[in-house]
C-alpha cells in the first residue's frame, strides 16, 4: 500500500522528540508542581532550582507554547486545567508514568547502538528504587482505568481464588475482588513491590482477602490451588522460551479446569498490526533481554505446549487484547 506520508510528516516524526524531552525535563524538575500555587517569575524559579536563568526562561516559555504553563505579566503558573494530571499531590496526577517515560529515554537514546549491536541498551547508573517506583505507579494508573472493563470481559464471576502473577501494586486484583465478593486472591510479585502492593490493598480495605507473595516467577514455584491466572503485561518482558516455562508454572498453580488468561499484544502474524504493538517490540529490545511483542498464534502455541486446552482470543483490543486457555480437568 503506497504511503500517504509527506516529506514534512516525516520530518515532524524526525522532531517529535523535542516536544517530549521539553515535557520530560520539566516532569524531571518537578516544574508543574512548583508552578501549581501562585504564578512566579523566571527569576524567582531559578531561586528556587538553583538553575540558569537565560536557559530557563526560554524553557518556560517553550512549556509555555506548548499549552502546560500560563504566561501572564512575565510570570508563569502551571494550566490550571491541568493541575489534576501534572502535580504530585493529585490521585488522577499521570506523574509517575511521565516519570517512567524518562526513565525510558535514556535506554531509547541508544537504540541505533542496540539495532547494530543487539540489546539490551546500556543502563547508565541510576535509583533503581525510584526506576521501580516510578514504573509501579505508571502501571497502576494505566491498569486502575483499564481493570473495570478487563475484568468485565474475562467473566470472572465463578472464580473463587484468583492468581495475579507479576500483579504489581495491585490494580487488577483490586478489581477482581470488587467484582467479585466471595474471591480470594494470591498476588505474586518481586519482594521490592510486594509493600506497594500491601499498601493500596489495605488503603482499600481489601489485605484480609489477599495472600502477597514474593518471588520470581521466571525462577520460584507459583503458589497452587486456583481456578483463575491473570498474567497482564507480562509476557512481553520474556523470550519465547521463558514464556513456556512461565505458562507451565501458571499450569502447575491452577486446579484441575482452572482458567489462565494472558492480557497483551497479540500481532498480527506479520508483526505489524497493531502499530503500537511494533513499536512496544522495539521497547522491549531496548530495555530487556528477549522481550518482544507475540502474535495470538505464539502465545497460543505456547499455551498450547504447556498442555493447555480451548485456547482461543477472548478479546482483541492492542496491549488490552485477551488469550484465554484451560487446564484440563480431572480424568483427562
């Protein structure tokens, strides 16, 4: 199919970056929140960052054109409109994920050396606590808004013990059990996650229903004895054969007729549908081993290879698409 690009689209993707390092850098410096009380003159921030004041009067006014900050009478105030979604104190604040998203640019910067040389990128000394963080909590906001609909379409309602593997903080299975009232649920996850975890579950009066696990699971033992597996977001991070030893161990932790459900990419068989799902591949070559966005016929051959039946596409929808499959049940 002949593109309908233009020399000038493709050199507004060439620039796109600047637009994104202006936005991150000013997430970096936490600007929005400085900004969100009273307007402040140029001057007056760089007092407050210890910063250049040629640089950063042309920095604010660049956030400025962009439509994040109000310039009014040589003084600059964060967009009130705005104020929900860029301070640190707000619960709809998207922070965390723009923070993981700068997190993301410095492995990205070394894609050319990765595509020549293989990944994954060279990680340059950083807080692995505040790497952590900042992912758990973009993955809390991307997941608390996307749950109410998943587990509305996974049909949940005769589960009775729920495994969230690699659950994060904590999202879904906060979901699940809403939906659900007479569920329990084990959450496994890395042992640097599990207090995010303990923290949102209590804060929503839900810790007495769940077990909190911590582990490996591309290397410890799932817990067993559930009828439903939530993997979300996690087969991305493997290669194919981790996959398969992953998609055993979830086997192995279900009850005989127990359910396993995969929410990921699931490409098109030429990888290229969907274009966000290409793309995601290139994330994962860049931040991880072996990662890489699967197509439904992957994912269900390894399903399929850890013995699971009636493997088929529950949902197709990007990253929010769902495989569902099933132990077989006892006598079989």
């Amino acid at each position: 199919m002949k593109t309908d690009l233009s020399a000038n689209d493709i050199q507004q993707i060439a620039r796109g970056f600047s637009s994104a390092r202006i936005l991150l850098t000013g997430v970096e410096l936490n600007i929005f929140t400085l900004l969100s009380e009273e307007p402040l003159p140029a001057v007056e921030v760089v007092d407050r960052l210890k910063s250049d004041l040629r640089a950063t009067t042309i920095f604010l006014d660049a956030l400025t054109a962009m439509d994040l900050l109000i310039k009014k009478n040589g003084a600059y105030r964060t967009d009130p409109a705005l104020l929900p979604l860029l301070t640190t104190e707000s619960e709809e604040s998207i922070l965390p994920g723009l923070r993981h998203s700068a997190h993301l640019w410095k492995t990205w910067s070394h894609l050319t050396d990765v595509v020549l040389e293989g990944g994954p990128a060279k990680r340059e000394e950083e807080d692995r606590g505040d790497r952590v963080s900042s992912f758990i909590g973009a993955m809390h906001i991307i997941s608390s808004r996307a749950a109410p609909d998943i587990v509305k379409a996974i049909s949940p309602e005769n589960a009775r013990a729920l495994i969230d593997v690699g659950g994060a903080s904590g999202s879904y299975t906060i979901e699940f059990l809403k939906t659900v009232p007479g569920l329990r649920a084990t959450l496994f996850d890395l042992p640097d996650v599990i207090p995010m975890a303990r923290e949102r579950l209590t804060e929503q009066g839900l810790i007495d229903r769940v077990s909190l696990v911590p582990g490996d699971f591309n290397e410890d033992n799932l817990p067993g004895g559930h009828d439903l597996a939530f993997l979300s977001a996690i087969i991305h991070q493997n290669s194919p054969g981790q996959n398969l030893a992953l998609y055993k161990n979830v086997y192995n932790a279900l009850a005989p007729g127990g359910r396993v459900i995969v929410r990921d990419y699931a490409m098109s068989v030429d990888r290229v549908q969907h274009a966000s799902g290409a793309l995601y591949a290139v994330n994962m070559m860049v931040n991880t081993e072996s990662g890489n966005s699967y197509t439904f016929e992957e994912i269900q051959g390894g399903l399929e290879e850890a013995r699971f039946e009636r493997v088929k596409l529950l949902q197709e929808s990007g990253m929010y698409s769902l495989v569902e499959g099933f132990k077989p049940p006892l006598g079989r």
